[in-house]
C-alpha cells in the first residue's frame, strides 16, 4: 500500500542478500526489495537509491528508484528495509553466455567495458548529497583488520599451509596497496558486476543490484568482472575485450589488474565465512579457496 500496489501479484525472483519480488503494478511491472536484515543501514540504502538516480540520469541503463506515494525512497515495514525499483527487460549474461559464440561473448565483454567507464565517469562528475554514505573497497575494506567481506584468512575450512598463505598474501598485498594506492584511480563502483547482474537485451546492456556498490579502486571494477571467467579457454580474448572497451572512454592503468584479480578471490573466502551453514555452501567455500591459493601462488612467486 505505501507505493500503491496492494492487491497486485507479486513473484520471488531472488533470495541472495535481499529478497526481490517482480510485482505487477497498475503501470507496469517493478522490483520490490526486501532487505536482508542488518546488512545495510537505512542511510546506506538511500545513498545507494540516490546513487542509481543519479547514474540513471547519466545515461546508464540501470534501475529507477520509485518513490513511494509519500515521496520516500525507502520504508521500514516490521523491521524490514522495503523500496522499490523501475522493472528492467534483458536476460542475465550468465544465461546468454553458453548460448553464445565467443564473437558474441567477447561484444558483451567490450560493451561491458565501456558501461563501466561511463558508470565511473558520471560517478566522478556527480556531487553526492549531504549524508551519502557507502563502504569502502580500499585498502582497509580489502586487507585490514575488518575487511567489508570479512577476514579471509580466518575462513575456518583454510588449511593450515592455505591459512599461512592467505597471511602472507595479505602481508605482500597490503605493502604492495599501501605504496601504490594513491597512483591508482578510486571512486564510486558497483563491485558486482558479475554475469547474473548484467542483463542482455538484444544490443543493450543493463546493470542492476547496486547492493554492494562504494567507495573502491576501478581495477577492482573490472577483476571482479573477470575472475569468474578465468577458467574459460578464451579469457585472454575476454579480458582483452573487457580492457578495450573501458578504454574507448576512459584511460585506466591496468598494471596492477593481476592483483585485483588475487583480492577479489580473497574476498570471496572472507563472504562465505558466515554463509557457511547455507546449502551449497562447502562446495562454494572449496571452489573460492582453490581459486584464491592458485592466484595467490603465482603472486607470491611473480
């Protein structure tokens, strides 16, 4: 009832961090997010929203924020952070990909490349609004004491030999960040954009959830773009594309992308550490600390 939609049907599209509903509203569908309980204060959740607005009207093709028939972006309705965002077509990439020829792949790949370089450059020229609050991907939110993801090292399925590498990648790491950070570009990011939050319409390109969007490195934009597809036979064809593409808008000095690519693995172990009792998750945990020790290995031995 606070956006007018009482009595429309509502369908489950994804319970990750929030659950978001496709509800058939009187002018069309939208997506209805329910928040994952404490994960995000109400202040992050409208810099997010106002964020979005913002790169909208930047010319990206992502989710409108609605306003609730009060004007506010956001409600909490028992306990629950509650908005609702502007319904976007497109199938995800994650589902395009294996009906795709690598020529196709690597269009998405480049088409991809420069969405993100205008997302950044309209980010870098837009003002954030008192109180605009998002975490931070730099050097602390990756390798310091509380990482945004939490302490990779820490994972409780590392084994011994893993736990001491994860340590010393983070010692490497964290002096090699500290001595270059103030040389690499940092701003606004999604930080997400991975296959299933980029949707495929024909020749257009859509990103959606936002959710862990902030404050980051731009390399950290395009590894974690990257590193899910470092198995496959063409990602030096992909990462090329990728590159490309972002530098038809932007210029980017990817010196350090290898990097990049080791602490968005290492991410991923500190994300599962308090996700371990979910299904799948021991299989998912495995998966992301072989990752992790094969880039970490050839970082420690470059």
């Amino acid at each position: 009832p606070l956006w007018g939609l009482d009595g429309s049907e509502a369908t489950l599209i994804a319970a990750r961090e929030n659950a978001v509903y496709r509800v058939e509203g009187p002018d069309g569908p939208v997506a209805l997010r329910l928040h994952r309980s404490g994960y995000r204060t109400a202040a992050e959740l409208r810099s997010e929203l106002q964020w979005m607005d913002a790169v909208k009207q930047g010319g990206l093709m992502v989710p409108e924020p609605v306003p609730a028939l009060d004007g506010a972006l956001l409600h909490e309705v028992d306990g629950v952070q509650v908005d609702v965002l502007a319904w976007l077509s497109g199938t995800p990439f994650a589902e395009e990909f294996p009906v795709q020829g690598t020529a196709e792949r690597c269009e998405v790949f480049r088409q991809m490349g420069a969405q993100m370089a205008l997302l950044h450059q309209v980010s870098d020229a837009w003002t954030p609004p008192a109180g605009f609050t998002r975490h931070a991907w730099d050097l602390d939110g990756l390798l310091g004491a509380v990482p945004v993801w939490g302490r990779f090292w820490d994972n409780p399925e590392l084994s011994q030999d893993d736990a001491r590498l994860m340590r010393r990648v983070r010692e490497r790491a964290s002096a090699e960040l500290a001595s270059t950070k103030d040389t690499l570009d940092f701003g606004l990011i999604h930080a997400d954009l991975v296959p299933d939050n980029v949707l495929v319409d024909g020749d257009t390109l859509r990103f959606i959830d936002f959710d862990d969007g902030g404050y980051g490195f731009r390399l950290f934009e395009l590894a974690t773009t990257l590193l899910k597809f470092m198995p496959e036979p063409e990602y030096p064809r992909f990462k090329n594309a990728l590159i490309e593409g972002y530098t038809t808008r932007r210029r980017l000095n990817i010196g350090a992308l290898d990097l990049f690519l080791l602490l968005r693995a290492t991410t991923y172990v500190g994300w599962n550490i308090t996700r371990m009792q979910e299904d799948g998750a021991q299989g998912r945990n495995t998966r992301f600390i072989d990752t992790a020790r094969t880039l970490a290995l050839t970082y420690l031995n470059t």
